[in-house]
C-alpha cells in the first residue's frame, strides 16, 4: 500500500511539474491576431522636408480592440516609370515603406501596391495631382519597441483626394500579425 502511495504522489508530482513547464512553454509561444491600422495624412507636393514622402497619424487596433495611442507616418515610394493600360485605365506599380512611430516602438512596413488616378490634371508645376486610388499588399519589415518580435502583414486600400498641392489620403491597413 505505501508504494502504491509514493507512486500516486510521485505521478501526481510529474504531472504538475509537465503543467507547468506546458505553461511556460505556452506563455512564450506566439499568438496571432488581426490588425488594423488607420492612417491619415497629406501628400504635399511643394517640396516638402522628407524627399516628396506623405506624412500621416496611425492609430492600431487588435482583434477589435484599441492598441494604445497611435504615432506619426512617413510613406517613402517609389513609383515605376510606367504604368499599364487595365480596360483603358492606367495602372501604376509601384513599392513603398510606411514607417509608423510611436512614443513607445516603431514599425516598418513593406508595401507594394498600384496606384490609379482618378480624373487628374496637371499642377502649374507639371505634376499629376487629383483623385487617386490604390490597394495591394503590406508585410512588416521591422520591428522595435513594444512592437518587438511581430511578424505578419495582409492587405491594404487607400485614397486620396483633391487637386491642390496639399492632398489628403486616408488608408486601411489589415491583415494578422503574429507576436
């Protein structure tokens, strides 16, 4: 009877030494979540401090749930020199990195995408300004801060508008990120 005793507590004793290394284990494994990220900003085409880049505001939700404050925006692209003629409508490839910073960490983002405008008309400096749509695809680049260690990326949509230098955008972010 006393090693049937010693077995059931040592059986016992292994059990709860397996749930709670099971439990570390799981407290360190990544989980996924979906993400959205807001952002709204201007286009200023007067030459603008940051190269021609689009400055915006940021705010992240989680799985339907505020993320803390947002940050500022700064969109870098590089558009191709030609576009390619969809059902008489052109469309512009192009690539991009969308730096998001926050008080707390920033997050880089790679970005492809087309863009199209939508009825533009020459500026008196010879550029293109007006309506603009464009989408594609997202991933993050990198990382830092309490954005540290998150991986993912998903699709994204946006639009812009006006025909004056200063144009404003507002684009949508989704998709899972893992942390």
């Amino acid at each position: 009877m006393r090693s049937l005793v010693h077995g059931g507590v040592r059986l016992v004793a292994l059990l709860m030494l397996a749930l709670a290394v099971s439990g570390a284990a799981s407290g360190t494994t990544a989980s996924r979540s979906l993400i959205a990220i807001h952002e709204q900003g201007t286009n200023n085409l007067n030459g603008q401090s940051g190269n021609g880049a689009t400055h915006g505001k940021f705010t992240i939700e989680l799985q339907k749930a505020p993320f803390g404050p947002g940050g500022t925006t700064v969109i870098y692209a590089i558009p191709a020199n030609t576009g390619r003629s969809v059902n008489g409508q052109e469309q512009i490839p192009f690539v991009a990195t969308d730096h998001l910073t926050s008080k707390t960490g920033k997050l880089v983002l790679a970005v492809k995408g087309t863009h199209i405008d939508v009825n533009s008309k020459l500026n008196a400096s010879g550029q293109l300004v007006g309506p603009a749509a464009e989408y594609g695809t997202w991933k993050i680049q990198s990382a830092t801060g309490i954005y540290q260690g998150w991986k993912g990326g998903g699709n994204w949509a946006s639009i812009g508008s006006g025909y004056k230098n200063v144009q404003p955008y507002s684009v949508e972010w989704d998709g899972y990120i893992t942390r």
